[in-house]
C-alpha cells in the first residue's frame, strides 16, 4: 500500500469540491483487525463536531497547521494541540474524549485507530454541540475559533 504526494493533490481537490470541505482517503476495508489508517485532507472552513470514539486515535500531521481541540462531558473547552511539522508530529487522543478539529491552513493529518471499523459505534457526536452543517454550526465555529 503506497499513498503518494499525487494521491494528496487529489484528496485535496476532493476536499475543496465536499460540502463538508474535507476528504478521508480510508486506507484499510473496515473488518481489517489491525491498525486502521486514514489520511485526511481538510480545509479551515470545515466544522468538525466534537465527538468521541471507542478507541483512542493516533492524529500526525503530514502538511499544515491546525488545532485539535479537547473538552469535557459538558462540553467546555479543556485543552488545545497545534499539530504541525513544527510543533506536535504525534498526538494520541484517549478513549471516549471529546474532540474536535480546526485547521488554520489546508491541513493533512494521518490518523491510526485499532481495527476493525464499526461504523455503527465508531463515532459518538456531542450532545452539546451542534451537528456539522446545520444553521446553529456556523456560530458554534465562529465562537470556537475565537478561543484559540
């Protein structure tokens, strides 16, 4: 398996041309039991929802500069990572913690996570929080860049 700077060019194009102004490139079928890779290409206008998996998830940038972003079961802003080439190369978000992601420039990230992928209760959304590309998502961003 071999993802190239070719294979990111493109991922970037599909990004730009989403709705949701990112782009996964999942490089694993989901009943693979081992390690499950994605590599992410994603824009700063993207709203990625705080949300929280079963599993912890590795995050390591591979070009750009974003925020990954941690809060509490309430829903309150604990900490924030810059991952870039020049600050955090390695994250590893535990289990169940409430997450998010802002990208300051187009940001890839490779991001690993144990197999196999369940899509069914891989991903649990934040009550508190609104859902990605909903009226009530766009003040939500705005209020969440303001904090970093």
């Amino acid at each position: 398996m071999r993802f190239t700077i070719e294979n990111l060019a493109e991922l970037k194009e599909k990004a730009e041309n989403s709705s949701r102004k990112r782009h996964p490139a999942i490089m694993h079928p989901d009943e693979y039991p081992g390690p499950q890779v994605l590599i992410n290409f994603i824009l700063p206008s993207s709203y990625v929802s705080p949300h929280k998996h079963p599993n912890k998830e590795i995050w390591m940038p591979v070009i750009g500069k974003g925020y990954l972003l941690y809060f509490n079961e309430s829903g309150k802003l604990e900490e924030k990572i810059l991952l870039s080439k020049n600050e955090t190369l390695y994250e590893e978000v535990p289990e169940s913690q409430y997450h998010g992601f802002i990208a300051l420039n187009p940001m890839s990230f490779v991001n690993i996570t144990q197999g196999p992928h369940n899509p069914q209760d891989y991903i649990t959304r934040a009550s508190w929080a609104p859902e990605e590309q909903s009226e009530e998502a766009i003040t939500y961003f705005e209020s969440l860049k303001r904090l970093i």
